[in-house]
C-alpha cells in the first residue's frame, strides 16, 4: 500500500463495493424491481431484472471510470402475440461526483458502448430520467467530506472554517496490489485533490479516512509546543520537544527534569524513539505503543542517587545508634528526610521509562483522537442502513490511516475463533469466516440490527455473545475458545 495525499489535508475513502452492495440491496428489497416497463413507441419493453452490479473500469489507457451492470433479459410486447426475448446486457456510466456541502453523489453519465438490442441510447436515458431510478440515485448524498470537517473542528482556528470554504474532491482510486477499488472525498485549504491516486482501502476493510503528512507534522509540532512545561510522568517537558511523522510510526524526542527538594540535584530524563498509534477495535479510543521509546536517566544521576541513598542511610543508622543525644537527633531528621529523598528519588529513577512512556501517551494522544471520531457511522440512504464499525490504524507513507468495516447487506457469517481477556473476565474479539474481527459489543450490535447473522450464536442485550442452548459441544465458547488470549487491547463497556 501507497499514499500521497499532496497538498489535501485529509481523504475519505469508501470502497467501490459499498456501492455494489447498496444497488444490490435496493433490489433485494425491490427499491429497484425485478420487472421494469418502456415504451418504444408502439411497442411496450418490459425488462426483467437480475441484481445490479456496480464496478470500476481501469482502462490501460485513460482514467477510470465506474458503471452499473444491467442483465437479465428483455421482452418485446406488439400486438396480441407471445413476446419476443432477447437478453439483456446494458453497461451504464454513473459517474461519482463532488456535490454542495463536501457531500458525495452519483449521477447518471450516458451507456458504456451500445446497448443489448431491442434497446437504444435514449431508452437508456430514458430509463434513468424516470422514477424507478432518478429518485434513487439524486437521494445518494454521502457525507463523507462533512464528517472529516466536523472532526477537525477545535484543533486550531483556521481549520474552523465553513464547510464550503473547504476545498472539495472527488477521486476514483484503482486498487493497488493489496488494495481495493475505492473513490477518495478530499479536503483542502487551496488544494484537495491526491498527488497519488492509488487506492488506500486494503483488502477486508470498506472504509478509510487519512491524514497527510505535513498536516500531522502541523498538528504534532503544535501540541509538542503545548506540552512544553507541563509535567509528564512526575516531570516537567523541557523545551525544545520534537514530535513528528515517521514513515511507519510517530517520532519523539525530547526530556524533562524531576525536580528533587532539599539540596540534592534534579533528575534529567531524555526520551527518544518512536511510538506506534493504534486503534482499539470497535471504539474511536486510540493508544500508543512506547516500547520502542529509550529512555535515558543519565549515568551521573544514576551512580550519585546509588550512592547517596546508602551513605545516607548508613550514616542516619550509625547516627541513631551511636548513642550521643546531638547524633541521635541527627540521625532522626536524616532518616526522616534526606534517606527518604534518595531512596525515593532512586526508586524515580528506575521507574522513569514506564512514567515518561505512560506520560507522553496520555499527553501526546489527546491532539489525535479527534481524527478517530468520523469512522463510528450509521448512515441511511433510501431504506438501505450502511452500518459502520472501527476496525484498525495504521501508518504508511507518513500518513495516519484509519480503517473502518462497512456492512450493508444481512450477512451471515460463521464464527472461527474467539479471544478471551483474562482482566475483564470475557471474551473481548470474535473473528468470523473471510478473516472479519470484531469488537464482542460491536458484533452484538451488529447482530442486533440484523446486518450480521452467527449460526449457533446470539446477541444479549447488545452486549456480548452466548451460544445457543443446543447442547453442542462445539458451540461452548468457553470450552473451546478460552485458552486464545487477546493481544489487542481491550475495553470495558461504558
């Protein structure tokens, strides 16, 4: 997977097969009927519909196109007789376009090459001017560059413009080697058209929002900037602090001083290294892996705390023991200050990589976890329910992409694995067949709605999974499931 997304700020991309699925949805509950009347003059058509396709042409010469697939057959009705049938075969342009509002649409373009016979151009057109199929494709309106806008709202003020003062694209993206056909809704300051124009939607996944590099720099910069002074960890942040895009990670480097009382010296902390943005599956939560961060103490603060802890505390028990009243008093106070200084400041020190890590994850995610919000989405067009469910994250080219599943048809899918969290004492991922995983709460809500069906299993209370009460050995999760510890993070409901 490549992506450059030039001078945009961010692109929305939807996958071309949620369109597939949506067309052939509105068949399956016959927004589009299966029987479908045209006049030819005298003669009446009557075209008897399959399920339509919708698709992506990538010719090896010229841009790519998209277009919806007509077949089935065509009976031609004149005078009293038996009607004639001729196959159907009709390929027609539906082109997707940028619209008012950063909104997405789809409108009609024309026939790709001729139509099967007894059909023409104009029946055609005619077809698509009519009410079977106008109203449903002028009711497309997909607020993919809304959702981006609105999760940039409060991150700095000139990104708290109109959403029509936005530069707004729309970009049809053939599917890389590890990729899917999708079409890209990007905004920008002047310019929001992709320097790259291949898709980034991976295989699995129908849902992407990205952000480009130099505006995670920007964002990065400015709140590196903002944690300067501020106390991560039990230290403060010394300026200058760097934070910025790698080509697979996010780059931090910088350091904070403990401050020690009493007259023994602060403790200076460098961190460098880079942490690796994640997504918690089913939520918009983001974490930080900082295990790849070093963390330096310094060799000076380490040998002189070492040492100062046991001097002091040899010297406060030789005082306290050596029976002269002046000493003894010396050795209280010692004890009761400088041995608890050391010995905590020493205690501080080996524990400054896991409190920098944990304070520089907490404090430096805050500027990101807006950018999550816009994948958790149920969106209606027509009568057709798009359900969106976040899936993951990744970093490529220096770019942040979130990825979200998109389901619009009923599916029924067969449970292959669970994963059991040993802390929240449940199981916290389901993997069905063709490789999808869920959070347990996003698959139960899911089946809840109906999208997603489980054999063997059933939703309760939008909550978690139980099998159902069939005496089935295999359907036990517990049984047959516990020993698969999760690696993901995992949260608690609210």
């Amino acid at each position: 997977m490549h992506i450059n997304l030039g001078g945009a700020v961010a692109g929305a991309a939807t996958a071309i097969s949620v369109l597939d699925e949506y067309f052939q949805e509105l068949y399956r509950i016959q927004r589009i009927p299966p029987s479908v009347s045209i006049t030819q003059g005298v003669v009446e058509l009557t075209l008897l519909l399959d399920a339509p396709r919708f698709e992506m042409v990538t010719p090896a010469t010229g841009d790519p196109y998209t277009r919806l697939l007509l077949t089935g057959s065509v009976e031609r009705h004149f005078g009293g007789g038996p009607p004639e049938v001729f196959p159907l075969d009709v390929k027609v342009l539906l082109n997707i376009v940028a619209l008012p509002g950063a909104t997405v649409g789809v409108q009609f373009g024309g026939v790709d090459g001729a139509p099967s016979a007894p059909l023409t151009p104009s029946d055609v057109q005619g077809l698509f001017a009519g009410p079977v199929f106008f109203p449903l494709l002028d009711g497309i309106r997909i607020p993919s560059g809304q959702r981006i806008v609105a999760g940039l709202s409060g991150l700095d003020p000139q990104f708290d413009i109109p959403v029509a003062s936005w530069a707004f694209d729309v970009t049809l993206m053939p599917a890389g080697s590890d990729t899917v056909d999708s079409f890209v809704a990007s905004i920008g300051l002047l310019n929001a058209r992709p320097a790259l124009r291949e898709s980034f939607v991976p295989e699995g996944q129908e849902f992407a929002i990205a952000f480009s590099q130099w505006f995670l720099d920007f964002i990065l910069d400015m709140g590196a900037k903002a944690q300067e002074g501020q106390d991560v960890g039990g230290g403060k942040i010394q300026a200058p602090l760097e934070i910025f895009m790698n080509p697979d990670s996010i780059q931090v480097d910088g350091s904070a001083v403990k401050e020690v009382p009493w007259i023994l010296p602060d403790v200076t902390v460098s961190f460098v290294g880079p942490m690796h943005p994640f997504l918690v599956r089913g939520t918009t939560v983001m974490g930080f892996d900082m295990s790849d961060i070093e963390i330096d103490v310094g060799d000076f603060a380490e040998a002189f705390y070492w040492v100062a802890k046991w001097f002091l505390t040899i010297f406060a028990g030789v005082a306290l023991v050596s029976g002269v009243g002046s000493l003894t008093v010396v050795g209280i106070l010692t004890w009761m200050t400088l041995v608890q200084v050391a010995w905590n400041a020493d205690v501080a020190i080996g524990n400054a990589p896991n409190l920098v890590r944990d304070g520089l994850a907490n404090a430096l995610g805050s500027g990101l976890a807006a950018l999550s919000e816009s994948l958790d989405d149920q969106t209606a067009l027509g009568q057709v329910r798009i359900d969106s469910t976040p899936d993951s994250l990744q970093v490529v080219d220096s770019h942040l992409i979130f990825l979200a599943q998109v389901l619009v048809s009923p599916r029924s899918m067969q449970l292959v694995a669970a994963e059991y969290s040993k802390k929240l004492r449940r199981f916290v991922v389901f993997e069905l067949e063709g490789g999808r995983r869920f959070r347990a709460q996003e698959l139960a809500r899911l089946m809840s709605t109906g999208k997603v069906a489980v054999p063997g299993f059933h939703q309760v209370r939008e909550n978690y999974i139980r099998a159902d009460p069939d005496n089935v050995a295999a359907n036990n999760l517990l049984r047959t499931f516990k020993a698969n510890l999760t690696s993901e993070v995992a949260l608690r409901n609210a």
